[in-house]
C-alpha cells in the first residue's frame, strides 16, 4: 500500500484522490456529520455496518444478497448514501499466519472496481476471526441456526467496524494525551 505524504497533498495544485489509507488517515478524510460503513465482502453476500456520527457504535444493516458487480456496486452504493456514509472499512480475510491468498486479492479487486465509481475512500481492516467472534454473539443472544445464517455477514461487518472505531478512539486518546502533555 503506497504511503501518503500529506504535506506533499497540500502543497499540489491539483487534489490527489485518496482511495484507500490507513486508519490513522480516516477521520481526517471524513467531512463532519458523516459516517463510516463497515463491509464484510463474501462471496454471496456483502455484510454492512454503519457508525454513528461520533465514530463510537457500529451497526448491522441487512445484508446485500450478491449478484454480478454493477448490481452489486448500484445497490452498495445506493445504502452508503442513505446512510451517509463518507468513508469505507472493509474486512481484509488474510489467513491465521497473516499470508494474503484469494480472498484477499477479490477483496483487493473489489476496491478497485469501486475506486472507479465512487470518490469514498476504504481502509482495509483485518478481519481475521471476525466471522467466528459474530456467531459466538449471536449464539449468546440465543439466535437460532436459520437467523444466524441471515445476519452472520452483517455482524462480521459490525465487528469489523467495530475493531477499526475502536482504533480510531484509542488514536483519539493518544491525541489528547501528547496535545495536553505538550502545553
């Protein structure tokens, strides 16, 4: 992933569009009132979740059952808008020893076919475990067999989303701890 040098954005004449950054790059890149989306792609469905404006809870939206690209790509971006959302978290599914195999690459793919149709920047979030801490919750809410099948991939988008706000509060907190040791 190329490193943004933000000093040399703000100097250019012409603005650089930034697709994906790191977590640490998000709420800068976020205009207020906007929120985030978080996005479990699988190979049927695409798991979504949205923050609130504070960045503090992630929520499960229903799932969006999976057909060819463009329908997929007209019906995501169709629920980011109603939501308002201004920035992108998408699982990243890198295997237990951290190596990067298929599913990796199609999620890769994914963005990129995105980055062609909507100025939303992502942030790539490591999702390992995601899918198996969500059916552990759901499993402690006493949600059955059939139901989990239905909202597994939106609670792995929560969690995904969740881990990554959960990130950028902590990013908040070193921020006020340096800001106030500093004066």
């Amino acid at each position: 992933m190329p490193v943004c040098d933000n000093k040399a954005i703000h100097e250019s004449a012409e603005p650089i569009k930034l697709t994906v950054l790191t977590i640490e790059q998000l709420e800068e890149h976020v205009a207020d009132g906007k929120t985030v989306a978080g996005l479990d792609l699988g190979t049927k469905t695409i798991g979504i979740a949205i923050s609130d404006r504070g960045f503090s809870f992630a929520n499960p939206r229903p799932v969006l059952r999976r057909s060819k690209f463009t329908h997929d790509a007209q019906d995501l971006l169709k629920a980011l808008s109603a939501d308002n959302v201004g920035a992108i978290v998408i699982g990243l599914p890198v295997n237990m020893d951290g190596s990067e195999g298929p599913r990796v690459q199609a999620t890769r793919a994914f963005v990129r076919n995105m980055e062609k149709l909507t100025e939303l920047p992502f942030v790539y979030w490591d999702e390992r475990l995601s899918t198996v801490a969500a059916e552990r919750a759901l499993i402690g809410m006493d949600v059955s067999r059939q139901k989990r099948a239905e909202r597994i991939d939106s609670a792995a988008a929560a969690f995904i989303l969740q881990g990554a706000l959960d990130r950028l509060q902590t990013l908040r907190q070193e921020a006020d701890v340096d800001g106030n040791s500093s004066t």
